[in-house]
C-alpha cells in the first residue's frame, strides 16, 4: 500500500517523521484527510488534533495552529506547539484550563485579554480530550 511521509515540527524539535497511511489535520475549515498521491496544496492548521495511521498503529497529536503543506511526496506540519498524546500532562492541561476560565469570568477587567484567554482554554480543551481519550483506551498506559 503506497504512503505518504509525515513530518511534524516546531520551532523547538521535530515531533514526527514516518511513512504513514493516512493523515487527519485540524484545518482552518474543517477536518482534511490526506492521503498519499494528494495534490500539493498550503493550508493553515487551528487548535486541534492531528491524526496518522500506519497500518494498525494510530498516533495522535495535538497541535495548537500552524502550517500544513502538503507536497507531492511528504506532508509538512510547522506547529506552533505539538505534543503527541502520549506526552500531554493532565494536571498542567487542567491548571490552564482553570487559568483560562477565570481570567474569562473576569474578563471585563482590564488587564484581561479574553481573545488570549479564549485560546488557551481551547488549547487546555483539546490537550485534556485527546489525553483523555488515550487514557480510556489504553487504561494503566
Ligand atoms: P500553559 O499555560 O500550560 O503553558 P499553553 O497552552 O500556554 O499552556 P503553549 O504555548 O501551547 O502552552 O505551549 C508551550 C509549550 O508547552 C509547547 O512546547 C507545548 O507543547 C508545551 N505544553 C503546553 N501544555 C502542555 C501540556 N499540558 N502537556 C505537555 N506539554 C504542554
């Protein structure tokens, strides 16, 4: 079955990189597949997950926003975070959440960003889906 390579990076380190099946990104209008042999194309990625599955295996990542490029033989994702499931820690996921929520119910305060509030919640939101997700699956892991 023929693949298509994907690379996952940030500014700070390269998270993935491996032939996949198939890749399931947060695109800025909705979820978009790609599959190998997919026309090259440019998109901008929101807050969400990214999926990749190789045979039986599935990873899954979340990315806070970024850059897909998809070219005729790889898909890049340039992230402005990413952590693979695996790696999201819970407790930070729900201090930021519980962060993010206060600053909104204060969020006719001056010092209040809620526009940067409103992100951080959906960032903690995600983190603390797709982590939780992986915990139901694979109990103890
Ligand atoms: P926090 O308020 O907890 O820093 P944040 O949403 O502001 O969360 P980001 O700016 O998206 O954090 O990411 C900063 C760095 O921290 C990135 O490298 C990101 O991968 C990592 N990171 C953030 N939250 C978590 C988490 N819950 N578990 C693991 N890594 C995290």
């Amino acid at each position: 079955m023929s693949k298509i390579r994907l690379e996952i990076v940030t500014a700070e380190r390269a998270i993935f990189s491996d032939d996949v099946d198939i890749v399931v990104a947060p695109g800025i209008e909705g979820e978009m597949a790609i599959l190998p042999h997919h026309a090259p194309l440019m998109t901008v990625l929101q807050p969400g997950e990214l999926r990749a599955r190789k045979g039986g295996e599935e990873y899954s990542l979340v990315v806070s926003g970024g850059f897909l490029e998809v070219r005729p033989d790889r898909v890049i994702v340039l992230a402005d975070a990413a952590e693979r499931a695996e790696e999201i820690d819970i407790a930070r996921a729900e201090e930021a959440k519980r962060r993010a929520e206060q600053q909104l119910a204060e969020r006719y305060t001056p010092e209040v960003d809620a526009a940067r509030a409103e992100a951080s919640l959906r960032r903690a939101l995600i983190r603390l889906k797709v982590a939780g997700r992986r915990r139901r699956r694979r109990p103890g892991a």
